[in-house]
C-alpha cells in the first residue's frame, strides 16, 4: 500500500523503525493531492513547501532518537477556520479572502509542537455555517465515494482528505454536527470532545457556546492519539477546562463487558434512510455479541433540538460575526460615508447563508422577541441536556445514527435550508449538552455510500466512547474499505 | 406569517446588512418557514425551567492581568485595508 494510504499509527512505527521518512510520507500525500484534487476540492491552500520544510526538521528530531510524540512527521490538513501564522485563513469567506493570521491557534501549535506537518488548509462551509460544504465562497468539495456527492459540511473539505489519503489526519470543528456529519458522509472517524476539553483560541467564532475542536482520522485509534494530543486546559480560553487529560490510546483493549449502551427510541425516526436504520441496527448488535449490554432510552426532547440551535447558534453568531465591518482586517468595500462602508463590506464580503443566519439572530435578540425566542431556546436547551442526565443514569454511552440519510446529491438541498438543517436532526443535541460524540463507519447503503454511526459520552468521558468505538471497529471490517477514486 | 417585509428591513440595518427587493422577497419566506418551524417550541411549558446559557458547570475564570505576548505593530497591521503610518486608517467618523 502507497504511504498516504496508511493510518497515522502506522506511520509512527515505520518512523520510529526508520523504516521511512516523513519527507517520503509527505511527498507520497502531495502526489496523492496532485492526482485527485482536481476531481475533489478538498483544500482552499496548499504549502507543499514549506510541508516539505517541516518533514526535514521531524526527520532531524527522529534521526536524534526523538521519536515520542506520534505526530511527529505526520502530514496533517487543517479545516481553514483556524488560525495559521503567515498562512493564509479564510474561513471559506470572500471576507477573509486575504486574511493572513498573525498568530498560531493553541491547537494548531500543539500540533506543530508534536512534530506534525501541516499540508494545507481545507475547504469548509462559510463561517462553518452549513451541512454540505457548497457554501464555499471558492468551490464546492466532492465526495470521494462518489463525486456527484456532497461531503457533508461544514468540515467537508477535511472528511473528504481523510477519506482520499490527500492527508493522513485532520482537525475539524463542530459546531452542531460539522466534524460528525461529514465523518459519517465520508466514512471515516469524526470526534466533537467535551465542551471545554480542547481551547477554542485561534478558532474563528461561530456560535462560542456550542463550538469545539476535533480529529478528523482514518481509524479509531488514531482518534485517541491526535485527541490527547490537542485536548487541555488552555490559559488563553477561559471556558477551555482544567481537568487532567487521559492516555486515550490506553483505553482502546477491545474490552467491552458489562458496558451498559442506550439506544435512544427518538432517534430511529419516520423519513429516515431505510438503510441507515438497518446499518446502525446490524453494529448495535456487533456490539451486544461484543459483551456489552444493550437497552433502549428515551431522550424525549430531541424533537425540539434543531429548534433550540436554529435560535441559539445564530444569536451567537450574529454576534460574533458584527466584527467584520471592514475596518481593522478582510474585506473593505468602497463607500461614501462610514455606514455605507459597513453595510456594503458585509453586503459584499458574507455569501448567503451567512447572511441568512446573521439576520435570524438579530432578529431572535431583537427588542420584543428577545422572551419569545432566545430566552425560549435557551429553556429548552436545559430540558435537552437534563434528557441526557437522565439518561446517562442508566446507561455509559447512547448509540444512535450519525446522519438521517447518506451523503445527498450536490444541489439538492441548497435552494431550502430548512431542509438543509434537519440533516443535523441527530448531531445538534450533544453540541446543545456539552456532551462529546463520534461518528464512526458502519455500514455502506446501496449506492455505495457510508452510513455512519454515533456513539455519545458523559462529559469529559471521551475515553469511553474510544473504548467502544475500538472494539466494534474491530470486530468489523468496515474502516479498511476506500473509496474508488 | 411570522415575519413581514418591512421587519426584515429593520433587523437588517441592525445587522448592517442590504439586499435587493428580489433578495428580500426570498429572504422574507425562508425566515417566515423558519419561524414557523422554530414555533414548536411554545408546545412545551418552560415556566419553572432556568435558562442555559452555557453546557458546561465554569464560573469565572480568573486570571492575572499580564502582557504573555507583544506582536509588533507591523504583524497586527498586515491585514488592514488601509494604514497610515501605525494607525488604521478609516472613514471619517464625524462630520
């Protein structure tokens, strides 16, 4: 098998036998990109320069015996809504269309501290605003099972590297579902950690409340290495959390006697994919002969999630997003007077659907309806995350679908966004409770499109969650599958 | 409907943002299909319910107040649409 087409925990141990290097790696991915971005979009900036720079300086630390760190020479792709120093940022927006950071995001210096080595930065939705990555102010990304689909969003530019080995890792955000969604779409592992376990510094705000940083990988256990190597307290995140971080990889032994599984009944809903209802069916059962127990939960305000975020995640957004007026940084559009520079900076700088969500929480914090719906949304919000206290009474992690449906057609939702919405039906509630959830592949539909399945923790308990994940991925052959590009 | 024209018009100099009548039209009936379907939330009764702003139990996090890094002016106005010496240059505020 060429190179890029390995795991990372692959790749470590041929680095540490020196058995290759992390210029041969990084070169074998860089061919991998020249030979299939044309077809994918994955990437909106390339810097195979100065990737090859960084592969020579971990070959140096690996030839002096420094082999530690398992991202050390690993080429890894991040989503472009963190910040990069002297490389270019822009959140897939014409705002940030030439917006070069000044400074690293924590995570993105722990990765570069770890030795790793940075491709380039992926194609997302606008602002992480949207399930399907056509809200690229540049280009829409392909699925690489099947180019005439979306790779779901908004991290579908890093789900989509994953998948083709135009990386061998990635880092996402999610927001209500955007590294889960796409996980799912592209058939490879997703994690949204606790909110708090990762700092959220450097990361362009969406909804503060609600986004989290996580790994983006071609199997489980490298899950667990990219996600130790991110999470932590973080003095420059004041809501990042100050508890100690777990030897994730060490929880991955295949064990899972006695652990107690809900399956939520609001999750197996009239209008799903009859094959994604099947899929994650057959895995619950792999799971059930794997020694743990299975029992059905009810979490019974789920209904009412994509309601609550709708109002929540846009009222933060609209204003986070009130810094982009054109003045200190992105985009200044020419203009009379100083209103008329606000208004046509933004009127030219943000696509449609950030617009959209810009107005629907201004319009939710507005004088008069501020009661009826914020404060409403928020209410509710409480009912949801007691759901999951309640739940997690009797249970350790909750198995449900990831995704209603498979990876959908480019297009056909982009002219409804409610409809657009509603495939984030079963990722929006862990985002909504703090909680952390994985989508991992378990299954493929008819057309040969993955199914993905979630698996969903107590809070800061993401060693559990790894530990199931790893043993179904093990008892199953499904992570191993490529997609035909 | 949930929403009108013209309070469209008004969340939108709020928000600082314009669109053409053909834009606003659109945006009127999405918005309106999306508070109706937001509307379900007044089935349930969240009189005796607290608010959550925030998933995750942290109260102030304290810190002190210290320089931890200096960038140059330079670095900080690299991304400005338009500078003068080490100031931002914008329009005029104050006629």
């Amino acid at each position: 098998m060429s190179l890029h087409a390995l795991t990372l925990h692959d790749l470590h141990g041929k680095l540490k036998r020196r058995e290759v290097s992390s210029v041969e790696i990084t070169e074998s991915v860089f061919q991998r990109i020249s030979s299939t971005e044309e077809k994918l979009h994955c990437y909106i900036t390339l810097c195979r320069d100065a990737a090859v720079q960084e592969a020579k300086r971990a070959d140096e630390r690996l030839k002096r015996g420094d082999a530690s760190a398992p991202l050390l020479g690993i080429p890894v792709a991040l989503k472009d809504i963190f910040l990069t120093r002297g490389l270019l940022t822009t959140c897939a927006s014409k705002i940030l269309g030439s917006f070069t950071p000044p400074y690293d995001a924590t995570t993105v210096r722990k990765l570069k501290e770890a030795g790793a080595v940075v491709t380039g930065k992926t194609n997302m939705d606008e602002f992480a605003m949207g399930s399907s990555t056509e809200n690229s102010a540049f280009a829409a990304t392909r699925n690489p099972w099947n180019p005439e689909r979306v790779p779901g969003g908004s991290s579908g530019g890093s789900a989509a590297a994953v998948a083709a080995d135009q990386c061998i890792a990635a880092l996402g955000t999610d927001t209500g579902g955007s590294i889960r969604q796409p996980a799912s779409c592209c058939g490879i592992v997703g994690m949204k950690p606790t909110y708090g376990r990762v700092s959220r510094y450097g990361v362009i705000a969406f909804a503060s409340s609600l986004d989290q940083v996580g790994p983006m990988t071609k199997d489980v256990t490298d899950c667990a290495l990219m996600l130790e190597a991110i999470a932590g307290h973080d003095r420059s995140d004041s809501t990042s959390v100050d508890a100690p971080v777990p030897d994730y990889a060490g929880f991955l032994n295949g064990d899972i006697k006695g652990l107690r599984v809900g399956i939520p009944k609001e999750y197996f809903i009239h209008g799903m994919q009859p094959e994604v209802e099947q899929g994650v069916k057959d895995a619950i059962r792999v799971i059930e002969k794997s020694g743990a127990g299975v029992e059905e939960i009810s979490l019974p305000h789920t209904e009412y999630a994509v309601a609550v975020y709708y109002i929540i995640a846009t009222a933060e957004a609209s204003s986070n997003l009130a810094r982009y007026d054109g003045m200190k940084y992105g985009y200044r559009a020419a203009a009379r007077d100083l209103t008329e520079t606000y208004m046509k900076s933004r009127e030219e700088g943000f696509g449609a659907e950030v617009k959209r969500r810009i107005m629907l929480g201004t319009y939710a914090l507005s004088a008069g309806y501020y009661d009826a719906y914020y404060l409403k949304a928020q209410k509710v919000r409480a009912l949801i995350k007691r759901d999951f206290a309640e739940a997690f009474r009797k249970c350790d992690a909750i198995v449900t679908p990831t995704a209603p449906t498979t990876a959908f057609k480019i297009g056909e939702k982009t002219q409804d966004p409610l409809q657009m919405y509603l495939s984030d039906i079963f990722t929006i509630s862990v985002n909504l409770a703090g909680l952390p959830g994985l989508s991992l592949p378990c299954g493929f539909d008819g057309d040969g499109l993955p199914i993905g399945m979630q698996i969903i923790g107590k809070h800061f308990d993401e060693a559990t969650i790894l530990r199931l994940a790893f043993a179904y991925e093990q008892a199953t052959e499904w992570h191993k599958k490529k997609p035909p590009l | 409907m949930k929403i009108t024209r013209e309070e469209v018009q008004r969340v939108a100099a709020l928000a600082r943002l314009q669109f053409s009548p053909e834009e606003e039209e659109i945006l009127t009936g999405q918005l309106d299909k999306i508070l109706q379907y937001v509307e379900k939330l007044d089935r349930l009764d969240t009189a005796d319910v607290e608010p959550l702003a925030h998933a995750v139990d942290i109260v102030n996090a304290f810190r002190d107040d210290r320089v931890a890094n200096q960038p140059s002016p330079d670095s900080l106005l690299a991304n400005a649409p338009a500078r003068e010496k080490d100031f931002f240059k914008v329009p005029k505020i104050i006629e």
